[in-house]
C-alpha cells in the first residue's frame, strides 16, 4: 500500500514525531546553502512528484517544488481545470493514469472527498495540500516552528480564534498525539466541526471551545490565526460581520502568556483577521512558518517514499 498523507488523524504519534524531528534536521543541516542544491542523502533522486491544485496556492506550490528539488526529484505542475478533470474524467481514472507516470501526487482540492477517492484509487502517495476539510502539511510546519522558537509544544495550551476551518480541524487532529491543549474561540455559526472535535476527543485531545476570544487567549502559550473567508467560502459579508470580534490585536495578544507567539499559515489579510501591529510585531513567527513549509514537506515526501 502506498504511504498516503491525506489527514493527520490518521498519523500515529511516532510518526508525527519522526516528521517534526526529520524536517528540522533537514532545516539544520543545509543552513547557508544555495537553495537548489540537494540534500546530502537527496531521497527523492529519480522520482517524479505530480501536483494538482484546484484553488490559488503561493507556500504550498512554491515550497513542494522547493522541496522535491532539494530531495533530488522533480515537479510537474497542473490546474486541474487545464487537466481532462476539468472536463469530466473521473478522478479514479486520473488516480490511475497518473500512477502510471510519477512517484507521488500533491493534490489541492475543493472537495476533501476527491483526496480520498484520488487515494483510493492511486498506486502511488497522495499528499493533501488543503483540502476544505483539511491542511495537514502546514500543521507539521506550524508545530515545527512552535517547537524551534519554544521545545517541545506537549503541555502546551494553543489559541485558536477565528474561523473554525480547516486549519483548526487539523490542530484538533493532532492534539491528542501530540500533547497539548487546543482552545478555540469562534462565533457559534462558525464554530468547528463536530466530527473533527470527535477525532481528535478519541485520539486524546484536549479541545475547549468558547465563543469568547479573549478567555482563549487568557495565557495560551500560542495565539493562531488564519483569513475569516476561506478559500471556496461564498459568505464573505456574514463572514465579516461575525468575526469582527475576533481581530487578533496588540491588545488580545497582550492576554496570552508573555512569551506567547503568533502564528498564521498566510495569506494574512491585514487589518481583518489580524493586525499590521501583531503580525510584524516581535511575537510573529509567520515569515519562519512560511519558510518551514518546504523542510516540512521534505519530511512528508522522504516519509511518502518510504525513509
Ligand atoms: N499557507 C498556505 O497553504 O498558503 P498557500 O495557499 O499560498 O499555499
Ligand atoms: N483556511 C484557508 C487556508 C489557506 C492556506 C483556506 O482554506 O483558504
């Protein structure tokens, strides 16, 4: 069976880990180095990563050419509305095709259901690059960046306040593994899905949600922010109006522990969901979180391809 990465609950702790510690030493081990060279054991030489993306992507796209390159492999890259996809062929029938051709396949998807089904059918890894259920490589990026900046984030009690998305189902799908508390604050119409509270409740998590951003924040050892539209969202004016209330500003940091760090996946959109204040503020860890998405996704490749 291919080694798929399509949802962190599904991730056993030691594999979690072995991400976490793998992207690091990557991380460490090329400091200084042009950003083309290979890594020293380049794992991913002669193999082929296909990605798809049906929605807008910087990080994800940029960071997994980065990496497959510096794990001595190659891209091809596709929308998938210039692929047969967009004209009717099944995803089954892509999954196989595609198979036949690359070592592994990237997909960004509108519907986390065409990920599971792409999976189902493919004879090689699929990787979720966000899906609307789920953003799996970007939480390995973000637990990496908390614990190079802070140790290890087991204990730890992290704020989400905002929207509760994608993002935040896979915060809740890794807390039980990995130790710490989730709290979430977000406006009842937005508030998480049950589903994904029960998956992470059944993997050990600790998760406490309220409406009230300012009790989330209340000492939190990190404060996490993502945009209040997501991607494929249509609501945009109700979405706006409801999480006002949840402006991540100097004054709401100023509630969490005082070593606290901001994180945000990016895009921000400044002077919504956060502050300039906050987000060039000496507490953000973004421009580092971004950077950590390629020694991230080199993990999940090397992993996928079996290191
Ligand atoms: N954080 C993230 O996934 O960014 P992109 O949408 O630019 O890939
Ligand atoms: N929640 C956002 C994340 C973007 C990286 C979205 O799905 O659009």
């Amino acid at each position: 069976h291919p080694r798929h990465f399509v949802d962190l609950w599904k991730q056993d702790v030691a594999t979690l880990r072995a991400l976490i510690a793998d992207a690091r030493a990557r991380k460490t081990a090329r400091l200084g180095w042009p950003k083309g060279r290979f890594d020293a054991d380049a794992p991913a030489r002669d193999r082929t990563l296909a990605m798809i993306f049906e929605k807008n992507s910087t990080r994800t796209r940029f960071s997994f050419d980065a990496a497959i390159r510096q794990l001595g492999g190659r891209s091809i890259i596709a929308t998938a509305s210039d692929m047969q996809l967009g004209r009717g062929e099944t995803v089954e029938d892509t999954a196989k095709v595609l198979s036949r051709m690359v070592d592994a396949v990237m997909i960004r998807a509108n519907s986390h259901e065409t990920l599971e089904r792409f999976a189902a059918a493919s004879a090689v890894p699929v990787i979720n690059g966000l899906s609307d259920k789920s953003h799996p490589c970007q939480i390995i990026a973000d637990l990496m960046t908390y614990e190079e900046h802070r140790g290890d984030v087991a204990g730890r009690t992290l704020a989400w306040v905002g929207d509760g998305n994608n993002m935040c189902a896979s915060f809740m799908h890794v807390a039980g593994q990995l130790g710490f508390t989730l709290r979430v604050a977000a406006p009842a119409a937005y508030a998480p899905n049950r589903d994904d509270i029960v998956l992470g409740i059944e993997r050990g998590a600790r998760i406490e949600i309220t409406e009230d951003p300012r009790e989330a924040v209340a000492g939190a050892d990190a404060v996490i922010a993502d945009t209040w539209v997501s991607m494929g969202d249509l609501d945009h004016d109700e979405r706006l109006a409801a999480l006002e209330p949840y402006q991540v500003d100097a004054d709401l940091m100023a509630l969490a522990a005082p070593d606290a760090l901001f994180l945000h996946c990016l895009p921000a959109h400044r002077g919504e969901e956060v502050t300039d204040e906050v987000l060039d503020g000496p507490q953000s860890v973004v421009w580092d979180e971004a950077e950590n998405r390629i020694h991230a996704q080199k993990a999940i490749l090397a992993w996928c391809f079996g290191g």
